[in-house]
C-alpha cells in the first residue's frame, strides 16, 4: 500500500512538474516570440532569409517601396527609385546592407501569429506594414544628380527631424541584384550607406565648427581682421588659400573660404577649445534614431603639430566626419542652435508608432547659430549665387573642397546648409567624392532635390 501511495505521489509530482513546465514554456513563448520568429534555425522563414510574406513598406506620400506579392519580395517598378532607396530599404536577398529597414524592421515586416503545434508557434501571417519620412520623388532627384559618382545625400527637416531624402552611391537595383557585386570596382562600398556611414575629410565645411568655438570663446571674434597674403606661416609650414583675400573677418572668411583666416582663429582657441566645441557638434560620437546609427565622426588633434593644428580648423589634417552630421550641424543653427533628432519611420501598423519632435541639448548659443545663419546666407547671397538653387527656397549654404591627395589635385566636392522657407524647412549635405569643387559639382546636386520639391510643392505635397 506504501509503495502504490509512493508511485501516485510521484505520478502527481511529475504530471504537476509536467504542466509547470509547460505553462513557463508556453508564456515564455508568447513572451519572446518576435525574437524564436528571428531565430535562423526558424523553419518558418525560408533559408535565404527572405520577406516572402512580409508587409509592405510605403514613402510619406504612400507610394510603395517594397511588398510581397505571392510569396515574393518586390519592388517599387520604378528602376530609379528602386535603385535610390536601397540603403533606406535594404535588399532581402543580401543581409550586408545592415541598418535599412528590412534589416532592423525585419521582425515587425514578417509578423508571426499564435497558432501553436507542440507548444510552439505553427502559422505565420502576414507582417505590419511601415511608413517611412522619405519621399521617392526626392530620392530619384539625388540619384539622378549624383549619377555614376560615389556620394552622399541627406535632406532632413530641422523643426521636426523628418528625413525626406537619404542617398548613397554606388548602389544597384535589388530587384535585378547584379551578379558582380564582389567582383566590379564599380560597386566598391556598395553595401555601406554612406549618408550615415560614410567618414570624409570634411573640408571647409567644418570651418563652421571653428568658427563657433571661436564666437562661443572669444569676445568680438567676428570683428577680427587678418591679412590674408595667400599664404602664411602657422608653425614650421604654411597654410595657403586659393588667392590673395586681403583683409577679411568671419563673414568674409565663411563666404570665400579663407583658409589663413580659420587656420589663426583654431591657433588662437587652442587645442582643448576645439575639441570642446567639435563634441558639442557631434564629433567622436555617433547618431543614433530608430534603430540606426551613424559611424563616428573623428576629431583628434591631441598629437598635430602647431601647422597640423592649424589645418585640423579647415577641415583638413585627420579630421573626418559623416554626411548626417554635417547635415545636423546646419540644421542646428538654422534651430537657433539647437539640434532635432532625424527619424525615418513615420508609423508601424497597428503600433501607434508615431514621431514627435525630439530636441538634443544646444550645440552653441542662439547668438552664435544667429551670426553663422546670416554668414551662410551672405556667402550664398555673395559668392555662390542664390540663382543656382531653386527659384522658390531661399538657401543658406557652405561648400567645402576636401582635399584627400598630397599634390591637392583630389578633393571631396561638399556643400551643406537650410532653406529658409516655412513650406521646406530642411536643412541638408551633399558629398561627391573626389568631385572636386564644391561650388561646381555639389551645389547641383542639392539644387536638383530642392527642385524636386518645389515641383511637389506646386502640385499640393506639404514638407512641413
């Protein structure tokens, strides 16, 4: 009799350890099933990995990007477009294209239901759909602008962070994905986005950031005049300027680029002024929104000499920086120095997963983003030509011609800057590298998107 009551006590333990363990093991499921769904040893998901089933990704004006269709990814029909929003999108056949939607969104596309077989998820379903800030007709403006060059584009809007525009090149079309990829120096970095992870020598964009540090720390700075010869001795080297300015201040110095100018005034600051103020401007740091991130924009002039120093403040030296950031420096004092944190997803179905605008902490002083606003608006307005822009923005801009070769014969081709305007307040970065002049092969690139816009402007679209 002991011995039955023994084997019953023990039959009950275990039917109650049985069910113990299969209620964990259950909610453990309903509790982490987007993440067994991910898992690669997941049968569900076909063996490449692909969105077979997964829901549909739209642009702000709901043109479709990308969706499943009996049980295959496609693609916008538009080439162009296709090929413009690849690092925006992602490919599903290629997981290299990391930080695009697909990548990092790849749950929430495919979706997943609780239809149990064995105590594990049995059906999948179709996924949520996403809408993104981008607008395609932007985008096929950038790619068409930069044609076969290898650059950069980010147009983003400076009161709210909405990212209408965000191109790099090379790319390809993920719908007809080119069997040379790996092998066609054609497509070199094809799977980096270079808006976000691309690292330039910024040039003389970056004279922007010497000159806040200057006007956050010293008194009248902007009333400093410097006799620019063309060439002068900072250190045991010169820093040169493309021609004799004569005497010129700040505002002189932004609108023709006086490297002399920028190589005193970082001198003057000093080395740990700088690199105060570069860090406030996102140096050494990455941008990080819905998921994404940027690569590190770089300064570090702990180990340049007094000339190296010197040029580090136009830009030059080891200095590098990302499109994203260039573009949230301009954004910044268009803000009255206060930077707006991008966002590419607009909303997720049946997520409430909607943007409102997120402030960072003030880069510089209102009264420092308020001079250097007025100094990009004179150097549009003086030197570059508010003509070469669209007729309906009023732009405020700083090219930039990075040299990256020693004879100076190769450059990086920057501008970056805000339109004014309430109806698209965006501010923006164009790269093109070894473009050459700014002035001559950027300022066209960001022209074509603003003309975009404004066409979309004309037929009813807002940007605001």
């Amino acid at each position: 009799m002991r011995k039955i009551r023994n084997r019953s006590a023990m039959v009950l333990l275990m039917t109650i350890a049985f069910f113990a363990g299969l209620i964990y093991h259950t909610v453990n499921i309903f509790i982490h099933a987007e993440e067994w769904v991910m898992k690669p040893q997941n049968q569900h998901l076909t063996a490449a990995g692909n969105l077979e089933y997964g829901g549909k990704i739209f642009d702000i004006n709901n043109v479709i990007l990308a969706q499943s269709i009996d049980g295959e990814r496609v693609y916008n029909d538009d080439e162009l477009v296709r090929k413009a929003c690849l690092h925006v999108i992602g490919d599903d056949t290629n997981s290299n294209i990391f930080n695009s939607i697909q990548d990092i969104y790849r749950a929430e596309l495919i979706g997943y239901d609780f239809t149990f077989g064995f105590g594990m998820p049995k059906n999948l379903r179709k996924g949520k759909d996403i809408r993104l800030t981008i607008d395609s007709k932007l985008q096929k403006a950038a790619l068409t602008a930069l044609g076969d060059r290898k650059g950069a584009v980010i147009f983003y809007n400076y009161k709210t962070g909405a990212v209408a525009c965000m191109v790099s090149t090379p790319t390809y079309d993920p719908q007809n994905r080119p069997n040379d990829l790996e092998t066609n120096d054609a497509y070199e970095g094809v799977y980096l986005n270079r808006a976000l992870w691309g690292q330039y020598t910024p040039g003389s964009t970056f004279k922007l950031v010497t000159a806040a540090a200057g006007l956050e720390n010293i008194n009248d700075v902007e009333k400093k005049v410097i006799d620019c010869k063309g060439t002068d001795m900072i250190g045991d080297k010169a820093v040169t300027c493309e021609f004799s300015m004569g005497n010129v201040n700040m505002r002189e110095a932004i609108c023709y680029s006086c490297n002399i100018y920028f190589g005193h005034l970082a001198f003057e600051l000093g080395k740990a002024k700088m690199t105060e103020q570069a860090e406030k401007m996102g140096f050494n740091s990455r941008i990080k929104f819905d998921g994404m991130e940027s690569a590190k924009s770089i300064y570090d002039v702990s180990e340049a000499s007094p000339n190296k120093f010197a040029w580090s403040g136009v830009g030059q030296y080891t200095t590098l920086e990302t499109p994203i950031n260039v573009a949230m420096i301009s954004a910044a004092i268009a803000n009255e120095g206060i930077p707006v944190t991008p966002y590419i997803v607009q909303s997720i179905t049946d997520n409430e997963f909607e943007h409102s605008s997120s402030f960072g902490n003030a880069i510089m002083s209102h009264e420092t983003a308020k001079k250097l606003y007025d100094y990009m608006d004179y150097a549009v307005e003086n030197n570059y030509g508010k003509s070469r822009f669209s007729s309906k923005f009023d732009v405020c801009a700083k090219t930039g011609t990075a040299e990256v070769s020693e004879d100076g014969q190769d450059a990086h081709a920057w501008i970056t800057g805000f339109c004014k305007d309430e109806e698209f307040p965006y501010a923006f970065a164009v790269v093109v590298e070894h473009g050459g002049s700014g002035y001559d092969n950027a300022i066209p690139v960001a022209a074509a998107v603003m003309s975009a816009a404004e066409e979309a402007i004309n037929s009813g679209q807002t940007y605001r």
